[in-house]
C-alpha cells in the first residue's frame, strides 16, 4: 500500500468558512511508511499539503524502505489537512514524519493538539513503539488504528498484547485509503476525549 495520498485527494479545495473561529488538532503519528500521508489524504476535504520528496541515495543506511519496497517518496515535514466539523469549528490534521531522523519535529507538532492517532503496519509492530512511548511522556490521549495490508495476521488482542497497551486505549483497525474508514478513526479518538474529558469532570483531581 502506497502512502502517498495525492491520488485520493478531492480536486476542490473548499474555501474555509468565515464562520470558522475554533480550531481543533490531530496528529497522526507512526512509523516509515506505515500510511500516515494516505490517511491524511483520504480524509481531508482539501487537497492536503504535503512535504514528500523523492527518496534517494542519501537515505541509504539510514531508512528501512524493506517491508515497503514500492515506496518512492517520504514526507520530510509534515502532512496537512482539513475537517470542517460545523459552521464555527474546523479540525486540522497533521501528519508527522516516520523516519527518526525527523523525530525531532514531532514536539513542534503535538504542540495545542487534542490527540493523536498512532497509524500502524501489522508486518512491522515494533515500528510504533517509539510513538506510543513519545505520547505517553507527553500525557497525550491517542487511539491505535491498524492500517490492514491484506488479512489479518494477529487479532486485535494479540496486537494489543504485543504493545502492552493500556486496556484504556482504544485499538481499532483500518484502511488509510478509505475515506469512511480514515473518519471512524478520528471519530473513536474524538469518543475517546470525550469519554476522558467526562471522567475528569466526574472525579476532579
């Protein structure tokens, strides 16, 4: 599956209503190539921005492109899209890049979000463990979405096993190239805030 989202982008670019005066944000994180731009991409109601660049010789030896063999560019940035939510409210989605070389622009783009989707290969697990820990260190809710590449291998028990995820944390599966698919990701993250937010007000600290 190919993580460049551009072909699933809708040819409008809708204008941002002058009605918008409160902003959301999400960001999805994962590892090299797991899907991150295509979800991004599929969901978007704008044809998102993206920061991919042709991969070449000077990522050898530094990114692992084995399990994504068909994969010829990568985002060096970040991915940006767009949700219109209502008439006031807009979601903004950033995708994060993958590579540890970028890591170092992740804190940049948690900053003011809500949550985060943690997008993962279930041929490479071990490839998010770095994101689940980073948001973890943060305090940061996130949802753990499958990105399914063919049947799958494991149950979402095994998986949820395999990276010792708190039994709070939602873990759904997924196709990064659907859009309905994409969107019931954002929306078990949104129930998951929800449901965390009324349990703060419930049992103040």
């Amino acid at each position: 599956m190919d993580s460049n989202g551009s072909d699933a982008a809708p040819a409008a670019r809708p204008p941002l209503r002058g009605t918008a005066d409160n902003a959301c944000k999400i960001v999805v994180v994962g590892g090299f190539g797991v899907g991150k731009t295509t979800l991004v991409g599929a969901v978007s109601e704008i044809r998102p921005l993206t920061t991919e660049e042709l991969m070449t010789q000077a990522g050898v030896g530094v990114d692992d492109p084995s399990a994504v063999a068909d994969k010829r560019a990568t985002t060096v940035a970040f991915d940006f899209g767009r949700i219109t939510l209502s008439e006031s409210t807009v979601l903004y989605l950033f995708g994060a890049p993958g590579q540890e070389r970028f890591w170092f622009l992740w804190d940049r783009l948690f900053a003011g979000a809500l949550g985060a989707v943690v997008l993962l290969d279930p041929r490479r697990l071990e490839d998010s463990f770095y994101a689940i820990d980073r948001l973890e260190q943060h305090g940061m809710p996130f949802v753990v979405a499958r990105n399914n590449f063919g049947p799958p291998r494991h149950t979402l028990d095994q998986v949820r096993t395999a990276l010792d995820l708190d039994p709070g944390v939602p873990l759904v599966d997924c196709d990064a190239r659907e859009k309905e698919s994409g969107k019931q990701v954002l929306i078990t993250l949104v129930r998951h805030l929800t449901g965390l937010a009324e349990a703060d007000v419930e049992n103040p600290s």
